[in-house]
C-alpha cells in the first residue's frame, strides 16, 4: 500500500497526545472558499459594535423574526431569545466580536424518517442579515446495566446531562474556544488513493451547568469517525508510531447518528461552521436547560404540553419520548458510572490487530 508524501519532521505537523492522535495546529482547515469566507468574517468584526447596538436596541430584526416558528430549519421564539441574548452579553463585555453565533435546539427530531435529517442548529450572522440552519447530533448517553439506562435514540433526546464520561448534551451557554486539528488514522478514498484523515475540533468553553465543557473535552467537529481500524508498517512516516505503525480503516459519515455528547455537523456544513469558529470567539446556545427539562417533565400530561403552559418542546419529540425527559446531573450520575468502571474487569490496552 502506497502513501503519499508527508514531510517527516513531526514538529511541523504537530505532536502526538496521549490519545494517540497527532495534534496539527497550524494545518490550513478547509478549501479556498472556506479560507475566504473566514476572511469575510474577520473583515466583518469591524462594523459588529455598531450592529450589534442597532439590533439590540431594535429587538428582533424582520429578516430574522421571518425564521421563527416550529417547522423544520425554523428556530423557535425562547431560543432565539436566548441565543440573542447570551450574544449580545458577551459581545457588550468584550468577550466576542465576531458578527456570526450560533444555537441549537435538542428538542427537536435528528431523524425525520425518508431518509431526511432535522435541521436544528443555527448559523446565525445579523450584520450580513444571514441565517442558515443545519442539521447536528446530539449525545448518545450510556446504558449501565444493573444502575441506570440514560441512552438515547436516534431520533430524539429524551436524557440530558453534565457529567463527565456520560456522553450527554448538556443544554445551556457557550463561547467557543481554540481549534485541534487531530491526525485519526489513513483511509481509502473514493478514487483508490491512501489518505491521511484530519479531523479538526473546536473546544466549547462553558458558564453554570456547562461549566465542566472543557474537562468533558465538550466541542464541535465533523461526523466522521474511522471504522474497522487495524494498523500498516510505514518506516518513515510522519505519523508512525515509535514501532513504525500508522493505523488504517474505513471512513464513515454519521451525519444523522449521534456523538459522545459533543455536537457534530456533516462534513459539508461543517466547511461553513467551523472557519466562523476560528475566525474569532462566539457565543453557542443549546436549548433545553435543566430548569426547562424539570419544568416540561412536570408540566407534560401524556406526552403534551397543556395550552397556555409558556413552556415549550418540540411536540414530535415530547410525544415520542413519553413527555418525560430528564437532566442527569454530575453529582447524581457520576458516582454510578464510577461504580460501573470499577465492576469491569481489568484489561490491557491491545494494540489494533495488523490489517490484512
């Protein structure tokens, strides 16, 4: 198997982490179009203060109040107020100048059936009066047996949470942070060539319940992942490991599946996100809080909201979770996922089997 030509010399590509990855911080993300729109972001910071102003002092603009609703790729009235407003905090203290941030609403379906995916994140910049809205998964959660079962479907999220190894969405306040690019392992692409596969992660830092983001390594990527990993002898190759090894496996898209409780986008959105991330620091709101899932779970009478309640879900996903969702917090699940780590059998880290 034949790679192509990589410099060598590790200290300019990156350094390996403990995870086994090679961290590349200086690899130029995307393509040429996505370079310059990252341009156009930073040209853009210099007309933010007095948009910013003008739109707060108007309330929401037409243009945008026009995207408002419960349809798919519509946002709702509390997340856009929210999102609004935890942007126009953070650009009124300094934290953000960037004329781009960003919400998610994780009431809402991932997976509407057919073959078509819900759009429910939100690619929001009022200086240029633009709004976009793509799709985004939503964290797993864990199935311990014998302690507790907070997993979710593909569909929709019915557990919610903050602790540390639970693979929950946690919803509340954001402000994006650096950006890794992470060397993963090579693939094949679609026209036979060996190639390397470049992941890059923005790290999400968080205020309040979303506080431990950083510790939970909590943050925005592709939804790609290798597959059916084994290793290859590379001599020589810049990220072979000290035995000469690179690993090797089949790259899958899971645009419609669901993530460790990061937020994933597909490749192709992720080209518009992540350059207005690294453009400079923004805001990210994701809809529901724990005050709103405790306040719905209580509300809820077979699986609907009662009029006039001002509480809001997605209906669709309300009805299919049982009108019961939950926020799992990291005092309550924590302890039960270390008691399930320490009833597992000890184990040696294996190394992937050779590739055939």
């Amino acid at each position: 198997m034949s790679f192509p030509q990589i410099d060598t010399n590790l200290s300019h590509h990156g350094s390996t982490q403990p995870d086994g990855d090679v961290h590349v911080p200086g690899l130029p993300l995307l393509l040429t179009r996505a370079r310059a729109f990252a341009l156009a972001i930073l040209c853009s910071l210099l007309v933010l203060p007095a948009a910013a102003s003008a739109a707060g002092a108007q309330g929401v603009p037409a243009w945008l109040a026009a995207h408002v609703g419960e349809a798919d790729g519509q946002i709702s009235a509390v997340v856009l107020q929210r999102a609004r407003a935890l942007y126009r905090e953070k650009v009124a203290s300094g934290a953000v100048r960037n004329p781009c941030y960003f919400a998610m609403d994780a009431t809402r379906p991932a997976d509407l059936g057919n073959n078509r995916i819900g759009r429910r994140f939100y690619i929001i910049c009022e200086a240029q009066q633009s709004f976009r809205a793509v799709s985004a998964g939503h964290g797993s959660g864990r199935k311990l047996p014998g302690l507790a079962d907070f997993s979710n479907g593909r569909q929709c999220v019915k557990n919610f949470g903050n602790a540390s190894d639970s693979e929950l969405t946690t919803g509340g306040d954001y402000v994006t942070a650096e950006t890794r690019t992470s060397f993963k392992g090579y693939y094949r692409s679609a026209s036979g060539q060996t190639v390397p596969f470049l992941r890059s992660f923005v790290q999400f830092d968080g205020e309040g319940a979303t506080a431990n983001a950083r510790a939970r390594v909590i943050g925005g990527h592709p939804a790609e992942v290798l597959r059916a990993m084994c290793r290859i002898k590379a001599p020589g190759n810049a990220y072979a490991n000290g035995e000469g090894y690179v690993p090797f496996g089949k790259l899958v898209g899971y645009a419609a599946g669901r993530s460790n409780g990061c937020t994933s986008w597909s490749p192709a959105d992720a080209q518009t996100i992540l350059p207005i991330m690294q453009a400079a620091p923004t805001t990210l709101y994701i809809y529901p809080e724990a005050r709103d899932i405790a306040a719905v779970a209580h509300t809820a009478k077979g699986g609907v909201l009662p009029p006039g309640s001002g509480l809001y879900w997605n209906a669709q996903c309300l009805k299919a979770i049982g009108g019961a969702p939950k926020f799992w917090s990291a005092s309550v699940l924590e302890p039960l996922i270390a008691r399930y780590k320490a009833s597992l059998p000890k184990s040696t880290p294996r190394p992937l089997p050779i590739c055939q």
